[in-house]
C-alpha cells in the first residue's frame, strides 16, 4: 500500500520541478505541448541537482538514478566509445521487412478500445500495448511456443495482456508468429481490444516491432511494448512506470532492474554520468559489459513518432544476426535525444521466462502472491509456500486451505471451506461450509454448501451435488447429480445418475452405464435406500423410497416404496467344512477330487 502511493506522487513531485525549470517541448514529438496544470511545488532534495545531464530525468525516483551512487557493480562506458553497431541514416533496409502481412486476418489499423484515448485530462498521453509473441523459445526445448506455456493457470503472453489491461491500457497490438494460431487463440482471438499482427520469420525483437508498423501509422500517443514473457508483470508496476515516462519527456524509457547473477540478460550500459548510453545483450557484451548487474527488462514506453523510424536504421549486425529492439536506446541517444530508465527494485516481477527453471520460478512467485492477497482477504493457509492457486481462483474467507492443495482454473471456493491436503480442484465451485478431505481430485463439479467430500474422492465434470451430500473414500462420480443429504460414503461409482434427496447409496453400489455402444441414464428417487454391492443396470428408475437388498443386480425398474433382492438363495450344507476345509486335513485332503467342492 504504501509503496504503490509513493510511485504515484514521486512524478507529481517530478513535474513540479520540471514546471519551475519550463523546458520547452521536444518540437519533433507529433502532439503539441500539452499545457500542464501548476502542481505543489516541493522543495527538490539536494542530490537530484547534481546531475543535469539530457538523458537525466532529474525527478525520477531515486531508485532509477543511475549507477553513480555507488551502490552497483557497474562499469561506465561513455557514449562516445561504444562501437556503433548501426547503418548510417538513410540506410534503412526497409526492403528486408516485407514480411509482416498478417494471414489470419486482414491487417488493420489499432483496435477499437471500450473507452475512446484516454487524453481527457489534458496530461496524459494515450497509450497501446505491443506485445512480442512471435518467439518460439529456443530455451524452453519445447514443441509448443513458450508463450502457450501455463503460468498459474493461464498460458504465460494472457498474464502480460492481462496486466496491461489492469494498467488501463485498453487496445493492444500482439505480434505472433511461431505456432501463430494457437498463439492467437490461447489469446482470445474474439477480442475487440486486441489486434495480430504477423512476423513470419522470428528476425528479432526490432524486426518484431517493425511488424506492426502498419497498425501504429497515425497514431500519436505512446507504446507500451513489452517481452510476451513477463507472467508476474503487476499492472501497479505498469501504472507506476507509465507515470514515470510520462513525466521524464523523454521519448523512450525504459524498466531495468538489478540481478545478483545477470547472466541471459541484456545489460544496461551507462556513460560516467550515470546516464543511459545503450543495451548490450550478453552474446556481444565484452567480459566488462558482462559484469554490469543492471539488466533491461524488456519493458519500455516509446512515443510513437520516435519508434518506428529510428528503429528501421538498426541493422542485424551481431553476435545473433537479429534486429535488436534494443538498438533503439543508442540510435536515440545518438540523434540526441534522452532516455530515461525506471529501475524496477522487484526483479522477480520483471524477469523474462526463457526456460523450464525460470517457468517454475514464475509460476511460484504468482503461486506466493496469490496466497499473500488471499491471507489478506481473510483466507487461512496451513503452509503457503507449498499451496497452488492459480490467478483467477476465487477464495472466500475463513477458508482454510491444508498444503499442497492445488485450486486451478475457473475455481470459485466458498465461505468457511476446508481443503484438504493434496486435493486438486479445476474449474469447479464449492459452496460454503463444504469441508474437501484429504487428497481428492474434482474437476469442472458443482459442489453445494456443507458438504463433505473425500478423502481419496474423485469428482469427474457434470457433478452437482446440492448441500449437505456426502461423497467418501474410493467414491468416483460422474455427469451426476445428488440431491440434498444423500451419501455416497464408499467404495462406488456413480455415472450419469440422477439421484434424489436423502438417499444412501451403500458401499459399493456400482452404475452400468455402458453397454458397450452408449450410455445410460440411472434414476434414484428421494430416500431410496441402496444395500452395499448393488450393481445397477441402465437404464433403470428406483422409485420414490425403494429398497435395495445388498448384493443386487438390478435390471428393472423398482416401484416405490418396495423391496428389491436379486441375489441367489443362499444354501448352507451343515459339516461340510469339517470333512472337506481346511480341518479335514490329514484325512486325504490332497487327493479329495476337486468337483466334490461346492
Ligand atoms: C530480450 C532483450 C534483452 C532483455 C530480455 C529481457 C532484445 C534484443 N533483448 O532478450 O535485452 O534483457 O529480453 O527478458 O530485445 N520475439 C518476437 N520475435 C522475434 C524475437 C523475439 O516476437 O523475432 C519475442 C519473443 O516471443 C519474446 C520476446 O520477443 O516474447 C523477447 O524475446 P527473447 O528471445 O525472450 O529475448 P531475450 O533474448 O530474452
Ligand atoms: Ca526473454
């Protein structure tokens, strides 16, 4: 809480300063200056004076000031010396970028938003999304597209959409490519807010952006482009990072964050100011550049008329061959511009998923932030750390939940639940007062109020069970539903069964519901009363508070109120065990001929 408030006011601070200095606005942006309200003015701390250099955004939080504080391991290369790895001006290989016509859907231009820009305040900019999803993934040594890969419960690129959309930014451009289709469809390919487009050979992430170019011709505001491999991304981080750029001018900015072991990362190279002089990714870093602990997230806020156009005179000459999006930070600071970096104090929220370890580490950073919210919430867990609720699970409070309990998808848990140890439930909802045993598995059920399932129960989809029914151990259901109150406490199976309220259906009852070709529906009217080791055989009707004799097989409807026995007579041979059990030995029980035997 009180972190969010601060991110907020910082840039209100920011802009008072800047409003006392009145810097006039970059003439090449495409908007005219935007007139700013007068802010409080606040009296600036003595260090943010020291440095007035262009890529300096002298109210950034403190935390984004470069390196010169001393607190990083970071080698200083100026501007000046870094080798250029660029085309000069006008060489624009704009002919290699012919690829980015969109098959699935006629390119067009950004996609309609719910609430039209968001400029109502005279301040803020309109901004849209870009997210890079056209990657395979090398790293993962997957078959699918590591962006398909589930991160809590949802494919890894939905949590990224997801974010930006919580950050108020309504329309988004996604650029797919590798396995586009599934891409495109693990996305939600009916959303108005979305756009594709396509990038059909992965040329790198500079090529990818250029892909969308179509989308972005005309539009002035800013871009959010972000790595479609950001699962923990918070949108408060989004919104504080937006509020950032928007208040440094800077036509580009950019998230870093700080990594014990940097290694995969492009790394953030300063000049002796401390100022933003370019990316270096780690296959052409010198041993140097390598040492620097400041990475670049691949998060970053563009002006759209600073994007498109400085980027096409990046050129693919690298350790990679790919057209680094990266390039842009040089290219713009060589034109002159500044380039202001939002340096992110979370890393774990910020760090790009390339392979298995890192999928696993943001599945469990999302696993720990969802247990955290929910103990806010008034949700009890035994043990967090080893409980799995995914993103959109819903948990009411006073519930507890018992470790390595797995809640997943579209789940909804009621009031006063307990979930027991090592339960899986999916897609299901569980009313209040419920208590789940240990170790049972419930998928797309419908669970009432204060019922009691398990231990060791499977609930298979098209369960219903109204409050107060009672599912035991070894009990699998099936496409049925259990009216008020009645049990099921052992050792059964119950498939497409309609069962009424307050019947008892006994150890071991068994519905035949396939004859081999189809299914067949068994119908248990209200307080039917079911003996153990019944097998029932569909299709078949026991009325209104029939009986059930143990061990039946019942082939035919049973009337109400009646009794049913379908087992044979028992017949009882008196001393026949003393002559041919186990007691007759020694009398010649091995060569007794075995058709003596009942
Ligand atoms: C990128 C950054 C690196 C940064 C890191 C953060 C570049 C050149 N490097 O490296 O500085 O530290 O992210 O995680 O940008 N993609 C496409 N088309 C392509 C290539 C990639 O759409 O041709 C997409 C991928 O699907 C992915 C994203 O871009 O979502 C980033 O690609 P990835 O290969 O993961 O980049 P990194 O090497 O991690
Ligand atoms: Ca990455």
């Amino acid at each position: 809480m009180v972190s969010r408030k601060k991110s907020a006011r910082r840039p209100a601070r920011a802009a008072a300063r800047r409003n006392r200095k009145t810097k006039p606005r970059r003439a090449a942006r495409s908007l005219p200056a935007i007139p700013r309200p007068a802010l409080p003015v606040t009296i600036p701390r003595p260090s943010m004076s020291i440095v007035r250099q262009p890529n300096h955004f002298p109210g950034a939080p403190d935390a984004n000031h470069g390196p010169h504080h001393g607190q990083l391991n970071t080698p200083l290369h100026p501007t000046a010396t870094s080798g250029s790895s660029f085309a000069p001006r006008g060489a624009e290989g704009r002919g290699n970028l012919a690829n980015s016509a969109y098959p699935l859907r006629p390119v067009g231009p950004l996609p309609e938003a719910d609430k039209p820009g968001r400029r109502r305040d005279g301040q803020k900019r309109e901004v849209c999304a870009l997210v890079l999803a056209a990657g395979l993934g090398k790293r993962m040594h997957s078959r699918s597209s590591k962006l398909l890969h589930q991160v809590a419960g949802r494919p890894m690129v939905r949590h990224v959409i997801e974010a930006t959309r919580q950050a108020g930014v309504a329309r988004a451009v996604v650029i797919i490519g590798s396995q586009a289709e599934e891409v495109r469809r693990a996305i939600g390919d009916g959303d108005k807010r979305l756009a594709f487009a396509f990038q059909k050979e992965q040329r790198g992430t500079g090529h990818a952006v250029l892909c969308a170019e179509r989308h972005l011709r005309g539009y002035e505001g800013d871009v959010l482009i972000l790595n479609g491999d950001l699962p923990a991304l918070r949108p408060r981080t989004l919104r504080a990072f937006m509020e950032f750029h928007r208040a440094s001018e800077a036509p580009l900015s950019l998230m870093t964050t700080v990594l014990e072991d940097p290694r995969g990362y492009g790394r953030v190279i300063r000049n002796y100011a401390g100022d933003l002089s370019r990316i270096v990714e780690e296959t052409d870093a010198t041993r140097e550049e390598r040492e620097t602990q400041e990475i670049n997230c691949g998060i970053y806020l563009v002006d759209a008329a600073h994007l498109c156009k400085p980027l096409k005179r990046a050129t693919s000459n690298n350790a990679q061959g790919e057209i680094y999006l990266t390039d842009l930070i040089e290219i713009l600071r060589k034109d002159g511009r500044t380039v202001a970096a939002y340096r992110h104090e979370e890393p774990e929220e910020v760090l790009g998923v390339n392979d298995r370890r890192e999928l696993a580490a943001a599945a469990r950073a999302l696993y720990r932030r969802k247990a955290r919210d929910l103990m806010t919430a008034g949700v009890s867990f035994i043990d967090p750390d080893r409980t799995y609720v995914d993103a959109q699970v819903k948990v009411g409070r006073d519930t507890i939940i018992e470790p390595g309990a797995m809640l997943l998808g579209d789940t909804i848990i009621g009031e006063d639940v307990r979930i027991g140890a090592g339960s899986r439930v999916l897609d299901s909802s569980i009313g209040d007062g419920t208590e789940i045993l240990p170790y049972c598995v419930i998928g797309e059920a419908r669970i009432g109020r204060a019922c009691r399932i398990g231990p060791f129960a499977h609930l298979r989809p098209g369960t219903s069970l109204d409050e107060e029914a009672r599912i035991g151990n070894f009990v699998e259901t099936k496409k049925t539903h259990l009216g008020k109150g009645s049990k099921a406490n052992h050792l059964t199976y119950l498939g497409d069964a309609e069962i009424g309220r307050g019947a008892n259906i006994g150890a071991g009852t068994i519905t035949c519901n396939y004859d081999g070709v189809s299914k067949h529906r068994t119908i248990i009217e209200d307080e039917v009363f079911i003996g153990s080791d019944t097998q029932l055989v569909a299709p078949v009707r026991l009325k209104r508070g029939a009986f059930i004799a143990a061990g039946s097989t019942i082939t035919r409807d049973v009337p109400a109120h009646s009794l049913a026995l379908s087992r044979a007579r028992q017949t009882v041979k008196e001393n026949w065990a003393r002559r041919f059990g186990p007691q007759a030995k020694g009398k010649g029980s091995d060569t007794r001929p075995a058709k003596r035997r009942p």
